[in-house]
C-alpha cells in the first residue's frame, strides 16, 4: 500500500506561542504533497520535515485569516529562489486572491512560474481538484468569514496481478494491463478464467478530512462520513463553549461529536487557543466522546 | 549603565535554512525595544526571546525583499490580538509602504491601535527617529533596491551627583536638578563649588550600526566612526566576491574591512547565504581583517 500521510506543521490559532505554530499541514500520498493551510513559517516548518517543495503542486487556503496565509509570501519568494518552472495551484474562498495578487505584484518581479488561484466555493461540497489517485472535495464550514474544509479521497488503484496464475497458463504478457484493467482471459484448453482469478484486488482507499476553522456543524457528518482520518479544530474546552460560540470555533467535546456522528476511523484534534495549556484536558474530553482521538503537535506524522 | 544590548532573531538571507531565519534584530535600551527589520517568523522568535511586544513602539526596515518584511503581517495581527492600542511607528524606503497599507486593508479591520509609516531617504544620512534616550541615523547603503542601514546613538544621560558633596556642603536638595544640568553651588562661606566638583559624569553613550543588504561601500566608514558595534551582512566569502557584486552583498572579508576603517569596537557578521555551510571560515577570513568579530546566531544577545 502506497503510502498515505498527514504532516503536521503548525497546530495552534491566530496568536502563535512557544509551543504553537499557525495553521499548516501536508497531505502526502504517492509522491505528491498537498498543503493545508500556509500560516506564518509554514516554509520552515515544511524545510525542517524534510519535505521537498518541488514536490508541492497544490495548496489548499480553508479562509482568508492571516494565522492561515501569512506564510505563502514567504513560501512563494522560496519556491522562485530555488528556480521553480512548475505552475502552483492555490485553491481557497476568493477573499485570499487579493493577497497572492499583491505578493506577486509587489515581490515577485521575473519570477519563473506560474500561480494559478482557483476560487473555491464555499457554500458547494463539490471536487475542487482531482488527478489519478487524489480526488479533493471541499466541504463547506462555518466560520467568521468564508471558510471551507477539504476532504482528500484515494482513487482506487488498479488490482494486482496474480503472478503465478499468468505464469500456469501461460498468458501473453501484453494481456496484463487488459486483466488489470478488468478483463478475463480464455486458457488454451477453453477454460475461462475470469478477472477475479488473475486478480487480487488493490488495497482500500483511504480518506483524510480537514475541518477547520468552524463552529459545531452537526450537518458536517454525512460529508466525511467514514474518513479514515477526521483533523478537526479544537480551539476551546466545552467549558469555554460559549467563546466558541461568540468566535465561530469548536469546542474538544464538539469536535469529538462530529467524529462518531461521521463513523470515522480517527480524530486529530488541534488549533488549540494560546490560552490553552492543558491540552490534556481538552484530549480527555474528546476521547469520553470518542475514543480515537489524538492532540495535533508539530512535527506529528500520521499514516493512514 | 542601563543595558543597551541587541538580539539577533535571524541572521539568514533570502532563502531560510535549517539554521538560519530572516533578517530580524531587536535593539534594547532604557526599558525600550526597537526593531531591525521583520522576516517571516519575527514574532515567534521574539516570543522565544521572552521580549514583550507591549515594549515595541518603532521597527525600522533597511528595503523591501521579502526576507526583510515577510514577518509584518504577522507581527502587527498579533499585536491587534494582545490588545494594542499605543501608535506603532514602521520606518524604512518608500517602497515597503505598499505592502503595509495591503496588510492594514485586508487583514487589520477594526484594530485598535495606528500604524504610522515614516518614509526614510535611502540617500541621506539624517536622523530619522528621536527621544529622550536614543537617536537613529540612516546610513545610505547600495543594494539592488533603495536600501539603509541605521545607527543607533544613545544619548548621553545627566551626570551623578556626589551624595558626599552635598551633605558636606548643606546644598538644598532643590538644586540637585539644577545641578545635574551643570550649574555649580556656591556655599554659605562664599566657596564657588563647581559642577565638575559636585557631579560625576555620566556614563559613555554607545552606539550600533546595522548595515545589511549592501555591496561593499568604502565611503560607509565615516558614517559609522567609532561604533561600538557594527552589524554588517557577509553574505558570501571572499572566493565568491564576484557573487557578491552580482547580487549587491558583501563578502565576510569585506565586512572585517568596513569594521576597520571604521575602527569599530567589535563586528558581527551574519546575513549567510543559504549555500554557505562553513561559516567558521567566513568568521576566519573577517578576523584575519579585523580581529574582535563574532559570528551571528539566533539567539545571540549582544550587550554594548
């Protein structure tokens, strides 16, 4: 099974702290890396991981609040320093062209490649970017300002071939992208043997969903129902639920609600408030709800 | 002496590494900080230096490259978050304007405090900002855009009155003020007591250069006379000076040279490029020039 990661890089909420960076993780599946997200230092904190820009085709911008772009300048000055040719695709709600717009006019003279912004509508679920393995859905959320979440769905792979079955009947390696592809093939002897014969089928696919920033939205279930991985923002305990209210956020307990109502395999719970220090706490009382549930931090690496 | 130190919150170029951050220096004196240029990341690493942003009424930006700037937007929403509301005072070329002005319309709605930019004359040697403890001087430097450094003078303070003296002598403390701005006393008796014999003099006052991005400018000696510290970028080794020409940065030798004609008490040398690993060699060849240098780390807090 290929590989299939979430990076992440900055966990914390509009004041970043000792412990917290903004907003930022990458998707990585297949030797392609998707960013979540650019808050400030994203490009250090993407450096520091070892992930390779050139690598980086797409991001995806949830809303237009600084602690979740502050970092494209930064990242995009970068990208034409290390003589970059390959067109970037930003994906996000459309207030966030204004700001790429300006970064390119104002700092990005004579670069060498192209930016491409896409706005993604945030009130629609519908594919905002898809190539053979990835299929990325935006999922529309609830925040202060336009703001949507991402869902990123593996395409399944073709099946595998049963090597010994080619060999026993001795069928023409030319046939194999055919059987993969969801033919049979008839023996010499007349013996039909079916797809499912020569084929074992490929591995399931896997699905991460990224909600953030967001109030409670019990409607969110039926859009990332059985992801393999929900990330959901956390940025208040249930006892701070009426700030998550006033500030359009979600509370740990919250978060942890959509997880079982969506029947997902895992929740990643993180833009925690700078005035939070015991994450503990907040973990406890999403793990009464549901029980995987684990703290977003820097530097974490989940493999689906 | 009141402590007059400068940190060093980043000391890379263009490009961040693994090491380095961009451009950011905080200079200390009397209770107050004042910026050196804001890459990307400045607030974390002043956070991580235990500074407190509520000290920070001026940042002074030497030009408009991303590395210089790219930590404003930021900076100033998270000051906006702490509740601000004292005027913040962004000096540096005209240029770096735009990019504030973009960062205040998209993302700094209702915040309550003002930014004021105060356009600096990259050619002129003037002072740009005054108060009762310091004076900041533009020094014109030569980079591919409009570019300065600054120099930061304290003033000299009031000189100590000798406790002794005016016990000996019964002089009323209401002349003490009148004293310390230099006039004498004349005793009962009709003894003419000097200033001089009734004062110590004040500490020295000190001074800091910061001179990055720049070629290498000959005529920057007497600009910076005596310092007792001089930052200068060194961005390439000596073997790369025609890298150096190129691109309007200096070499580590280069750096050494200023510092000597300039006869500063003591160098410090950052701005590496990205491509530079060995920075001891870099620290050699400016200390082969002039030998009180000292390399420039995140971290570094230099006191004068």
């Amino acid at each position: 099974m290929e590989p299939f990661s979430v990076h992440i890089l900055g966990c914390g909420s509009a004041r970043p702290t000792y412990k917290h960076k903004p907003a930022c993780q990458v998707v990585s599946l297949r030797g392609k890396l998707f960013m979540i997200d650019c808050g400030e230092g994203a490009q250090m904190a993407f450096n520091r991981q070892g992930l390779n820009l050139s690598r980086l085709g797409c991001i995806f911008i949830s809303h237009n609040h600084g602690d979740h772009v502050f970092g494209l300048p930064g990242l995009i000055s970068t990208m034409a320093l290390l003589g970059r040719t390959a067109e970037l695709h930003i994906y996000g709600p459309k207030e966030v062209k204004a700001f790429i717009d300006m970064v390119e006019q104002l700092y990005c003279e004579g670069i060498d490649y192209k930016i491409t912004f896409h706005a993604v509508d945030t009130k629609s679920h519908q594919i905002v970017f898809e190539d053979r393995s990835i299929k990325v859905w935006s999922i529309p959320l609830e925040h202060r300002i336009p703001a949507c979440g991402y869902m990123f769905c593996e395409k399944a792979g073709l099946p595998h071939i049963k090597r010994e079955m080619i060999d026993a009947y001795n069928i023409p390696v030319c046939q194999i992208n055919n059987i993969k592809a969801g033919a049979g093939w008839t023996a010499e002897d007349g013996q039909v043997l079916t797809h499912e014969m020569l084929t074992v089928p490929a591995a399931p696919t896997r699905s991460f969903a990224y909600c953030s920033d967001t109030i409670y939205k019990p409607g969110l279930s039926s859009l990332i129902k059985g992801a393999d991985l929900l990330f959901h923002e956390a940025t208040y305990p249930e006892k701070l639920l009426y700030r998550a209210k006033q500030t359009y956020h979600s509370t740990a307990r919250q978060a942890a609600e959509a997880a079982k109502n969506a029947q997902v395999k895992k929740l990643c719970i993180g833009h925690f408030s700078a005035r939070i220090y015991d994450e503990v706490s907040l973990l406890k009382e999403a793990q009464d709800v549901f029980a995987n549930t684990i703290l977003a931090n820097e530097g974490l690496i989940i493999e689906l």
